[in-house]
C-alpha cells in the first residue's frame, strides 16, 4: 500500500471473556508507513486487542479491515497472508534451534517462500530458498552474524530482534508487536529503536504495545490509549503525553 492509504481500519472492536469485558469497543486506524503505539495501563486490554486484530481470538463484535478488506473472522493464517505478522508479549523462538533455523520458520506457510515439506527437508530447493530469505530478513535486523548460533544462546536483546526477523519473513505490510522492549537493557532498546526506525523508513508500517514511556514517545506518530478495555484518547506523543486523562490513568489519581 502506498504510503498514507489507509491499511488498518479497526471498528468497535469488542472482547468478552465471561463477566469481563476486555475489550470494549475500540476504534482506531493506522495508514500505510505509520508507527502507531498502544498504550494503556497492565490489563487495559492491549494484548487481547492484538489477539483480536491478527485472528488470533474470535472476536465478541466489531470489524477490522486491513488494507481496506475486511479480514475479522478469518483465521489467523489468512490474515497474515494478507500481509500482517505480529510478535507475541513473551518471547517465542525454539532455543536448541539456530538463529537462521528459527527465522525460517517465519518463512514456512507462505507460497513464496516455503511449505510443509520445505521444513521437513523433502524439497531441498524451497528449504535453500527458505534460509535464504531468512538470512536476508536477519540481515535487516542487524544480526546476520549470529545466523547460526543457537536462539536459546542470546541475550534478550537479539532474541527480541530474531522474533522481528521471523515476522518479517512472512513478507508482511504491518508488524505488530507486544512489548519489545520490556526488559532489554537500555542499549538494547536503542539498538532495538534503530531497527524500528528503519523498518519504517523501508515502508513497512508499525502497531507497537509497549509500555517504556520514553521509547513510545520517541518513536510513535500516533498513539492510541486504553484504560479498562475502553479507548480513552489518541493523539500525537506530544498531545498524548500533556493529557490529564492520561497521566491520571497511570498514576491511579
Ligand atoms: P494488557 O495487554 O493491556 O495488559 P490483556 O489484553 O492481556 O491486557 O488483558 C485484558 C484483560 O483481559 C485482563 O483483565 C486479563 O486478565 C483478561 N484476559 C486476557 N486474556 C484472557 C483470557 N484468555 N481469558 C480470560 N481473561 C483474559
Ligand atoms: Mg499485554
């Protein structure tokens, strides 16, 4: 999608487990070459609304179209061929499996670049093509060094950017992602901004959970803020951050 159309449009999204209402409907858009952060105090809602806008749950009410095509109610798997991935708030990869190996499993369940047999080793030349996407996506995030080192055997940091470079593989225009930030050491989270940055200036379009204020407000054009299931603002960082609402969110007050 060209930059500034319209890609994410979510609608009076709802989520009820039992009694509790997660979600309650929220709306929001996010246009093509756009990083947008998901803010909101623990149990606002934030990750449960991911699990509804990637197919992850069934939804309670609501639409979400991306790139104008409404995908609610699809599975999980259609909606990331139609072009969004995601990371999940608790870190995923396979540790006794390398680096590249874990990134090719990324690759795996999209047409270009690999099927089932691919990853069982039956057809060598969709395996050679898997790695070979792998590479390229780890080569994005700054880790093409550690391609064959074992996932388990890295710092958080790297994990975080591995995970990104698995999402990347399936090729998506939107990249969710739960909390990369939470617990990397401060060089790690620049090192993490700095990928970020340059997704963005490739093209590729950025909905962001995470609750490091400083990071959010740095790298985000818009932010969208929850507070028990409910949207209670969305504003520039500038405008997010000078929000009584907000601050009285945060503090409790
Ligand atoms: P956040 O990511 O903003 O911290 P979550 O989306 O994880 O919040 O959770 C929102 C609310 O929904 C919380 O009260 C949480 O306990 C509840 N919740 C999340 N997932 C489930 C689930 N699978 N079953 C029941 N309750 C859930
Ligand atoms: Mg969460």
């Amino acid at each position: 999608p060209e930059r500034g159309a319209p890609l994410l449009r979510v609608r009076k999204i709802r989520k009820t487990f039992g009694g509790l209402v997660a979600v309650d409907d929220i709306s929001f858009s996010l246009s093509a070459g756009d990083i947008v952060g998901l803010i909101g105090p623990n149990g606002a809602g934030k990750s449960t609304t991911f699990n509804l806008v990637s197919g992850v749950l069934p939804l309670s009410g609501g639409e979400v179209e991306l790139a104008q095509q409404r995908v609610d109610g699809r599975p999980s798997r259609d909606i990331a061929r139609a072009g969004l991935s995601r990371t999940f708030q608790h870190v995923k990869l396979v540790p006794d499996m390398t680096v590249l190996e874990n990134v090719a499993l990324g690759c795996y369940g999209r047409t270009r670049c690999g099927t089932l047999a691919a990853m069982l080793g039956l057809d060598r030349a969709e395996e050679r093509q898997a790695r070979a996407e792998a590479m390229r996506q780890l080569k994005r995030v700054g880790l093409g060094e550690q391609a064959q080192a074992l996932a388990g055997n890295l710092a958080l940091g790297p994990q975080r950017l591995v995970e990104i470079a698995r999402a990347l593989a399936s090729d998506p225009a939107l990249l969710l992602l739960d909390e990369p930030a939470a617990g990397l050491r401060h060089q790690e989270k620049v090192a993490l901004a700095d990928v970020l940055r340059q997704l963005k200036a490739e093209g590729l379009s950025l909905l962001l959970v995470e609750h490091d204020m400083d990071f959010v407000m740095k790298l985000t054009d818009r932010i969208v803020v929850m507070e028990f299931g409910r949207w209670l603002m969305e504003g520039t960082p500038a405008e997010v951050q000078a929000s009584p609402a907000v601050r009285a969110a945060y503090l409790g007050a």
